[in-house]
C-alpha cells in the first residue's frame, strides 16, 4: 500500500473528544471516526487490525470444531418473545417496525436466532454436540459510548453456540472455548488476560466468566486477593466483612430532626456509618412486591447481585410507592412494615453487627441499638453488597484488592433457558423427545482491537504485536526527491511485496519528521528507512516499534533478512499462546 494513495488522515493534535489514550490513538492514527454516539467507520489500517482479529478468532473457533454461519441484524419480535426476553429487557433493545408496522429489533445477541435455526435444522442425538458461530453485527442501545470503541452501540461480535445433550459434555465444550480464548488473547498479543467468574445478566445460565484485561482505565471493577488465590467481577464476588459484635442494648427510639441520610444521622448521634443500617427501596421483585433492602450504613447494594435475588431489574421505587407498606422515605426500618407487601432483603452485614442504628418510620426518628436476631427473630440473610478493598477473600487468608480492566471475552452456560422456552428438541436414542443444553462465547471484535491498543503502546501510538498489524512493514524514503532514493525504494517496496510481506510505503516527499511521526501512529511493528546516507554505503537503516532498537542492514539481501524477522516475530507471539485441549 502506498501512503500517498492511504484513506484517513492523522492528527498530531489529541481530539478533546478521546477520554481514553486508545480513543486518542484511534483517531488520532486514523483507524476509525465516529458517524453518530457510539457509532463508528473503520478506515483501512483500523479494518485491517480488525480482519486480523478475526481470522485468529476463525482459526481458534475451527480448531474446537465450530461451524461459521451467518445470522440477520434484523429480527422478528416474535422470537425474542417466545424467550420471555422482548418484555425484559430494557430500552438497551433497539425496537422498530418494518413498513407495514410490524415489530421487529436490531440484534443484540443472538441466541434466539441461532435456537430459531437450529430447532428446524436438528433432530437427532446423533447430530450432538455442534457449535456454530457467527462474526456478526450488532447493536446494543447503550445510554453512554465510552472508550472509542471499547463501549459502543453499533459493533462487530464472535456470538458462537454450543449444543450437548448432557451437562457433562457442556462443560467440556466449555472448557474448551475456555482455552481458546487464551490462545485467541495470546496470540492477540495480550497473553496477560485474566479470567474471572461474573454474573450472567441477561443472557441467563448458572455459570459464566469474563475474560478481563487489567489495566487502571477499565470500566469493571474486579476483586481479587493479595495471594492471586481469588479472583472475580465484583458482580458475583464474595468475601468475609468483618462485623461488630459486641453484647445487644436496648432498642430505644431517639429525635433526629431532618437527618435523612446515613451521613446525616452518623453525625448528629456521633456514631460511625458502620453502626447504621441503611434502607435501599426497589420497585418491585418478579412477584411485583416492593422490595426493601437493609444493609450496613457504610456499604452498597451490589444491583447485579440483588437482580438474581429478586428475579427481576432493579428499578428505585418512590417516595409514594414506599409509603404505600408502611416506611417513611428517610427514616425507614424493617421494624413495623406491612411485610405482606414487601420483599424483605437482608445483608448478611446487618446480622454480624450489633446495635444499628436504624429508621423509626415515623418522620425525625431512628432507633438505636437495633438488634435483627433479637428484633427480627428469624428473617434470614442474603449477600448483596458490594466487597472493598481490605475486606477478607472467601479463605479467610488474604485481603481483597480492586483492580479495574476491560472485558474483552466471556462464556455462559446457558443450560435449557432458550431451547426449553422456544422448544427445540432432539430425538434420544429410545426415540423420546429431549431439551438440548446450550452454551454461549462471545468476543467484541472492535472492543479487542481497542483494548490491545490501550496496553500496548507509549506516548506517541499503538506498539501493534506481528499478528494484528495493520502492516507488518512501514518503508520510510527520505528524499524521494533524490533519484538514488526513489528507485532504491521502489524496487524494495516491490520486492517486499512480491515476497508476500504486508508493506506500507511512504511515498510521500515529506520531511523526516512528518513521517516518523506518521509512522509511530499507525504503530506498525518494523521500519525500514531508505535514505541517501546510508545508501552510499550499501545499507538500509530499521527500526523495531516495540522495542525501539535499531540499527542498519545491507541492501542486497534486505528482503530476506526481514523476511526472517517476521518469522522470528510471528514464532514470538505465538509461543505465548497455551496449547490447546
């Protein structure tokens, strides 16, 4: 490719619109450039990084037996209805009509059309277990696009979707897709990723794990110990908090004059958060109960965690909808409501702490030196706040840390969710009608590119690994001007071309440090500088993006040697990558 010729400009100056060092880089470098909110083109280098990233996720998908197929964007609402979805999900589904005001919904995922497909398609034991993937568009209503394209709306995913007729064999699948991604991550570039276990949200099932790039600009917050022997989402992550025991005292009612929130009643009793208990109200559970939340002052409800205790989103309730069982919005307590009315959610922090101070219900009053074994004999606890640092990991041996990172993977084992609800069955081998088990893997294509960018790079662009590239060469001539250079250039670009090596050529006449700049930009790993002083003396200067060394090679047998080091770099990045099962 010669640069004269290279779609997308780039920038010296960081757009004020990059929040992220990748966002800047991204355009920056001109990979991509944003149509709407969350909506992006990709430019030549950015679909290149991208196809790159794809045929690895091919390649690893084949390996474990996938089968690619290719799914619509645009769905009827039937489908999603028949999965109980439709209704559920939130206004993160794009819902529109077709011409004649039929509903229909911009995919985002795919798992009711890859059941849709499968329930006409297979009927016998037989023909289990298969996967079938997709690369796929998608789109996902998002109220805020963050990153570039590490959150967006409108994105290119791997969705691929396992059927077994046994648990058993599930989990081998899964374990399997389970090392694929390692490889698809290794040889990516980014071996480092860590898997953690998650919540399954709304795509469902029992068990499921992100595959998380750490680094301090990532959107989730993962827990794990000082040792490395835990690790997960803080959706699902539990631990030890320590309590405060200590022998019960009297519930006794007490004035609190406008102290409506936790901060406000710690102060005016002189007590600390910790020895508060905190009202959180919900809406409604699956049941359509209000649900009320008790946990210790000083901690947060965990939303995702409460959304699988209540079977439901949690939405916050208002005031009227709160008075409506009997609690006074500010002052609330578990002590006095209508709990017929009420879904009764409890941390378990409120039974290992003695003396809260909790609401009255009743305007400007709280108790003091609440009790819940002794004052609410028998109401039994749940886990649904949030773990901090310091708190104890699940062993009891080591402290938890947070960290934050990037998911750019995850798996689930859906179990019969879809096939049960959309029936699609099989033939056992007496001939008796069966539910298949399903298992879903999903990679955000554009989000993986972005991610590598965001850990891969120093202040002045991406440092690409060998794999991904957009160019695996960046050819440099200063002074195209001079005839020596020219032609010497151009016979090396040719060259390298037809010996297959991905060349960009800078063909422009433009100064040293136009291209150089240019070419830290797009980020590609080697760099071969054509110019007149080295050329005197037979040799071609280079350069490595990633590690800066330099140094000079000869002419004459300039392709080959760079031939060798893509090799060398190539063998490099693969090694890192675990085999595979």
């Amino acid at each position: 490719m010669r640069m004269s010729h290279l779609v997308g400009a780039r920038y010296k100056e960081r757009p004020a619109e990059a929040t992220l060092e990748s966002h800047a880089f991204l355009l920056r470098g001109g990979y991509a450039r944003q149509v709407a909110n969350g909506i992006y083109s990709l430019l030549p280098p950015g679909f290149r990084v991208c196809h790159k990233i794809e045929q690895i996720i091919r390649e690893e998908m084949d390996r474990i037996g996938g089968q690619e197929v290719l799914m619509p964007v645009v769905l009827p609402r039937e489908l999603w209805e028949e999965s109980g979805r439709y209704a559920n999900v939130g206004s993160e589904l794009l819902r529109i009509q077709d011409r004649t005001g039929h509903d229909m919904l911009l995919a985002m995922t795919h798992e009711e059309a890859v059941v849709h497909l499968c329930r006409y398609e297979v009927h016998s034991h037989t023909q289990f277990p298969f996967m079938l993937y997709q690369i796929q568009t998608k789109f996902r209503d998002e109220p805020r696009s963050r990153g570039g394209l590490i959150r967006v709306r409108e994105f290119t995913m791997k969705d691929a979707y396992s059927f077994h007729t046994s648990q058993e064999d599930l989990e081998a699948c899964y374990a399997r897709c389970y090392r694929a991604y390692q490889r698809i991550f290794a040889r990516a570039g980014i071996p480092e990723v860590a898997v953690v276990q998650s919540d399954s949200g709304m795509m469902g099932g029992s068990v499921a794990h992100e595959f998380m790039l750490l680094t301090a600009v990532g959107e989730d917050t993962i827990v794990t110990s000082e040792d490395g022997s835990y690790i997960a989402n803080q959706e699902v992550a539990t631990g030890i908090i320590d309590g405060a025991p200590e022998a019960p005292l009297p519930l006794e009612k007490v004035h609190t004059p406008g102290c409506r929130t936790i901060d406000e009643v710690a102060g005016f009793l002189g007590v600390a958060t910790r020895k508060t208990a905190k009202a959180v109200f919900y809406d409604h559970d699956s049941e359509g109960k209000l649900v009320f939340v008790v946990v210790r002052g000083d901690r947060e409800v965990n939303e995702a965690k409460l959304a699988r205790i209540i079977q439901a989103a949690p939405v916050p309730a208002d005031e009227a909808r709160i008075r409506s069982v009997g609690a006074e919005p500010g002052f609330a307590s578990p002590l006095g409501i209508d709990r017929e009315k009420v879904r009764l959610v409890i941390d378990h922090t409120v039974k290992s702490s003695n003396n809260l101070v909790t609401g009255a219900n009743e305007l400007d009053y709280h108790y003091t030196n609440f009790n819940l074994d002794r004052d609410l004999p028998g109401v039994e606890t749940v886990d649904v706040v949030d773990i901090e640092e310091g708190d104890l990991a699940p062993d009891g041996k080591s402290r938890i840390v947070l960290q934050r990172g990037i998911e750019v993977g995850n798996i689930f084992q859906l179990g019969r969710k879809y096939t049960q609800s959309m029936g699609m069955t099989y033939d056992d081998e007496q001939g008796k009608a069966q539910v298949p088990i399903m298992g879903c893997y999903g990679i955000g294509v554009g989000r993986l590119m972005s991610s590598v960018m965001e850990v891969r790079r120093d202040e002045y662009g991406p440092k690409w690994p060998i794999t991904i590239a957009p160019w695996h060469v960046q050819l440099n001539a200063l002074k195209l001007d001079q005839p020596p250079v020219r032609e010497a250039a151009e016979k090396l670009y040719l060259d390298l071309c037809a010996a297959g090596i991905e060349v960009l050529y800078d063909d422009r006449n433009a100064r040293p440090g136009v291209q150089f700049a240019d070419a830290d930009l797009l980020g590609i790993p080697f760099r071969i500088i054509v110019g007149e002083r080295n050329l005197k003396d037979g040799n071609l200067e280079w350069k490595r993006r990633d590690t800066g060394e330099s140094g000079t090679i000869p002419l004459e047998n300039a392709v080959e040697t760079i031939a060798q080091w893509l090799r060398e770099a190539m063998a490099q990045v693969e090694s890192a990558a675990p085999d595979s099962l």
